[in-house]
C-alpha cells in the first residue's frame, strides 16, 4: 500500500492498494468514532459489485448502514439527484456525526461530496474510488460538484474528504475505454510536472506499476491543491485540457466520456502551443504516442466557432480574459492568461492536424 498525505483545511490520507475495500468499516470507525449510521452512496453498476462487501464491512464493526443507489453516468450528476439524496439523507436521519460514502467513480463523488457539504451545512464522508480516473483525480482535492445545461460542475463546493481509499482490485472489473480514461488525466499529471509518469505509462505493461502511477499523480495533484486548495492560481494547472474538453462534452450531450473529452482537448492545446512555439515539438509527440498508445482521441469533428461558444461557459474565464494552461516543455506546463476572443483562434491552430 502508497499512503499520500494531504493538508489542506482538513488533513486526511490518500490510501492506494489492494484489498482496501474490505477494511472500510474499521477505518471508518477509526477516524470517525461518533459515526453510527452511515449512508453509502453508489451507482448501478459499481452496487452490483462492491456494495455488498461495503455494507458487509461496516456491519462487522457495529455501524447501521443505508445505501442510496443512482442510474449510471453523467446524467446523474444533475440537481434532480442532488435534492433526492438529501431527501434521503433526511429519511434515515443522517446527524452531523455521521457520515456518507461515495463509492464509485467521478460522478458518485462529486454527487456525494456536494451532498456532504451541504447537507446539515456540512458532515464527514470518505471517497472510495473504484475507477483509474477517479483515483488520480476526482477523489482527491475536494472538488465537489454537480452539473448544469449551461455547463458541467458550475454548482458546487469545495470540501474536502475525512479520507480516500483506492482499492486498485477494482480496476480489475473495469472495461479497457473506462480504464482509459483514467489513462488520460494520468497523461495529464505527466504532460504537467512529471516525465517520469510519461516514461511509465510508455511502458508495454503498466499493470505492475499501477500503484507507483496513481501515487505519483495524487502526489502531483496534493502539491498543487496545498498551494492553491480554491483554485484561484495554481490550482487552475489542473485543467489542462478541460476548458475545450469540457466543451466537447456538452455539444455532444455527455456521449463522450470526460476522459476521452481531455484527452481531445489536451492534443488540441498542445498542437496550438506547439504552432505558438510555447512547447517542442517533442511534446506532441509523446502526447500523440500515448493518446494511440491507449486508443484515445486527439480529434473533434467539432468546429473551432462552436467549440468557442461551449467554452465560454468555463469558469476558468474572469471577464473577458480567460486562463489556459499550456505545454512548455516534456513534463512541464504554465498557465497563460489571454483575452477571451483569443480563445477562438488557439482553438483554430488547436483542431488543425
């Protein structure tokens, strides 16, 4: 097991290893000793596996446990949810010395972290990740969020967890373009503070350094978010590849998967930067063996006008300026602050080939 220790405005660890899952309710009972009910949130898929061995886990150690289980994707992601599960949280009558587990991927974090922060004005809860992408991004730095029409995570809070357990037997079950995606926002912590990560994930068999990677990214992603935990400076480096990413997303209404979606808007970024003479060649390189390498896409059939109109939405954007974050070098990037209307055209070198 790789612990990653956190300090932000609450400490908490970052565990990553196997066979995590099934020490879940003595952890619990350990960190929070008031807890005596705790409610479990999961999706439909992620319940049918691991569910059972959660509420099995918490049983032994004396806690009452409630599941509330939602439909599979972004959708769920929505205000509809949001109220429902508080709604639920009331039923049982949740006290602020209880607590909620998020066990899935992003969406089931985000979903059940922006419940945990507002619910009573506030109560524990604890990421149990079980996708790649979720362990290398969403379960850590407190990021909480749901969706809106007008864009993806533009309600939301930041609030961190009481402690993140990565079980990496999980990944297991997972199909390879889910596994992927998690690829990509690994690509991501490489392409911005580590060409080590690059080096690792170029390997023909990643599966025996899995743990070492994800460590490596949470430890990126902890340096970053102890900076700048409410993501007013460096924090915003996180994003590369999101602005257009998150774009791409909602003009085809969620289909692409947000891992998939970076992984374009990052090649889109890099081929702009490379055209600006901001980065090497070299980096696009790298990127585009990788992007092969696991069968992500480095292209859009979206048009630069469209993309542009998406991406205003960003809450990267502060009038009319707007932050991107570009490639310097092989495992080095920077944030580059530019008029709004300068979007467009880095968008435009971005989708050339």
């Amino acid at each position: 097991m790789e612990t990653v220790k956190v300090n932000a405005r609450r400490q908490y660890e970052v565990r990553i290893g196997s066979g995590l899952m099934r020490s879940v309710g003595e952890q619990v009972s350990i960190l929070l000793p008031n807890t005596r009910i705790a409610a479990v949130v999961t999706d439909e898929n992620v319940g049918k596996l691991y569910l059972d061995s959660v509420l099995e886990s918490l049983k032994q150690v004396g806690l009452k446990s409630h599941s509330y289980i939602i439909p599979a994707g972004e959708f769920s992601k929505s205000g509809e949810q949001y109220l429902a599960l508080l709604e639920r949280l009331s039923e049982i009558k949740l006290k602020r010395t209880d607590c909620i587990l998020a066990l899935g991927g992003g969406v089931v974090g985000d979903l059940a972290g922006f419940a945990a922060a507002t619910y009573l004005r506030g109560i524990p809860y604890v990421q149990i990740p079980t996708t790649l992408l979720a362990m290398v991004d969403s379960s850590v730095g407190g990021k909480t969020a749901i969706n809106l029409p007008a864009g993806k995570n533009l309600v939301g809070a930041f609030y961190q967890p009481t402690l993140v357990m990565a079980d990496t037997d999980t990944l297991k079950s997972l199909p390879k373009p889910v596994f992927n995606e998690g690829i990509a926002e690994s690509i991501k912590c490489g392409m911005l503070d580590s060409a080590a990560i690059l080096e690792k994930l170029q390997s023909d068999d990643i599966n025996d350094g899995l743990t070492s990677i994800i460590a490596d990214c949470v430890s990126i992603k902890r340096n970053i978010v102890e900076l700048d935990e409410f993501d007013t400076e460096e924090r915003m480096l996180l994003n590369f590849g999101h602005t257009v990413g998150h774009a791409v997303e909602r003009l085809e209404n969620y289909r692409i998967p947000h891992g998939y979606a970076v992984a374009i808007g990052m090649a889109i970024d890099t081929r702009a930067a490379v055209r600006k003479n901001i980065c090497p060649v070299e980096c696009l390189s790298v990127l585009y063996d990788l992007l092969e390498r696991y069968n992500l896409p480095a292209q859009t059939a979206r048009g630069a006008d469209e993309l542009f109109e998406a991406a205003l939405h960003d809450k990267k954007r502060a009038g009319a300026e707007i932050t991107i974050v570009t490639p310097r070098s092989l495992g080095y990037s920077e944030l580059m602050t530019i008029p709004i209307e300068s979007l467009k055209s880095w968008i435009e070198m971005g989708l050339e080939p």
